[in-house]
C-alpha cells in the first residue's frame, strides 16, 4: 500500500506500516528500531535479550516486544503470530540478527561455523519464507536484509569464517529472493553497513590499534556513526526506493571502493 504524498521527502514516510524488526535489542538494531520508528513505523521488535527489548519497546509508543530466538523455526513461527494477531499483516521485514565469532578458519570449531550461519542466514531465509507468503499474497511488501560489507569482501585481518559466508549468502539471498518475487509486488534489498562501534565491534574499537586500522584502510579515514545509516534505511525501507529491488547499498566509507 503505498502513503499518499505531497512531496519527495514524503516518499521517506513509513507513516501506518507495520514493521518487524529482529536483533532489536542493541547496537544497530536498536538505532534502527528508533529511526523506523520515527518515521511513522508500527514495529514489532524480537530479540533474545527480552530484558533490554521490553526496556527498549517502553520508549517506542506503541511498539509490541517478542522475545525470540531466531534460530528457532518455532520462536519464529511465533514472532510472525503475534504480528499478524496485533495488526494483521506486516508491511516491512527487517532482518537484523546476527552473531559474530572472530578466530581463525584453521581453528574454528565446526559447530560453531553452523550456529553462525543458522542466526545470520538460515534464520533470515526462514523468517522471510513466513513473512513473505503473506506479502505475496497480498502483492505487496518490503523486505530489508542487514548484510555487511564482509558479505562483499573478505575479512582477513580479523578473520570470522563463519561471519564472513553468512553474509555473503545474505547478500546473494537478497538477490535471489528479489529476482523471483519482483514480478509479484515484493521487493528485497540489503542494506551493507562498514565499520560501526557497537556491542559486537567494541573489541576492536576498544584497542587504539584496532582503530588506526579502521582509520588506515577506510577511504574516508573513519568509522561510521549510526545515525549515517538513517537514509539508507529509510530509503529502502520505504516508497522512496518503489523501482530498487536485489540492491546492497553499502555504508562504508569507501570500505569497498578499493
């Protein structure tokens, strides 16, 4: 359904969509929880941290808190529930979930590759599938994957297997999701940030070595600040991007220009 304008700046509203929102609890997620938000969004926010959720929802009017464990078809299952009982359908899906496990490919354990890969990309394919038959039905819907430019490029220096193929098959999901649904109202993109300081990147920024090389390797000599990846979001996320579909935009600072 798109939102009557009366400008291009319009386009950027997400007035009355219903929007679900995973990894909400902390650091980007929870950025991106207060900017939809602010654009009019109608969320309903899962994470696993139900603490810091519920803490979270009490400062977004009208936001519904799922405490959910997206590696869990059941706890999804749910998610999708309880959206659909508060406001029928669901307009835009964000996945944002995800984890993180830095050690060398030599050395890191198997099953640790899998829980990676079963939170930053299984769980997203899942949590779509169910989200998706209902736009599909519908003919109408937003989808936004939160991939990373380590979905683009190798990390090397800090090296996370695991992190880097889930989301590089994140991003090749995104297209390929997007390429069969187009036709039938339903758009998928992915949004690719760089380097940002939050809970999961504290480590290295923590280390003023780590972030010389955050500075040394990023084009425009810095990190990001969160609130950079605000357009991004919204324009994906809304009608202002109604001809993008199978796109990473990437927020990096050049990261991937060189």
């Amino acid at each position: 359904m798109s939102v009557p304008t009366t400008g291009p700046l319009d386009r950027f509203s997400l007035e009355g969509r219903v929007v679900l929102l995973t990894g909400a609890s902390s650091g980007i997620g929870e950025h991106l929880a207060r900017v939809l938000h602010s654009a009019g969004g109608r969320l309903v926010l899962a994470a696993r941290r139900a603490d810091r959720l519920e803490a979270l929802a009490a400062e977004l009017d009208g936001a519904i808190p799922v405490a959910c464990d997206v590696s869990r078809d059941e706890d999804l299952e749910r998610l999708v529930g309880t959206a659909q009982e508060t406001h029928g359908h669901i307009d835009v899906l964000v996945n944002n979930a995800g984890t993180a496990d830095p050690v060398p490919a030599e050395d890191e354990p198997s099953e640790t590759f899998r829980e990676v890969l079963a939170v930053n990309l299984t769980a997203a394919f899942v949590l779509t599938q169910l989200v998706g038959r209902q736009m599909l039905d519908r003919g109408s819907g937003v989808v936004v994957n939160v991939a990373s430019v380590l979905g683009l490029v190798g990390s090397g220096q800090i090296p996370q297997a695991g992190y880097v193929a889930s989301k590089g098959g994140l991003v090749n999901l995104t297209r390929e999701l997007a390429a069969q649904w187009a036709r039938r109202g339903v758009r998928v993109n992915a949004l690719a940030p760089g380097w940002f300081r939050t809970e999961m990147t504290e480590v290295l920024f923590a280390d003023e070595g780590g972030q010389r090389w955050i500075r040394r390797k990023t084009p425009m000599g810095r990190a990001g600040e969160l609130h950079e990846l605000d357009g991004a979001l919204l324009f994906l996320a809304s009608d202002a991007s109604t001809y993008v579909t199978g796109q990473v935009v990437t927020v990096d600072g050049g990261w991937t220009a060189v």
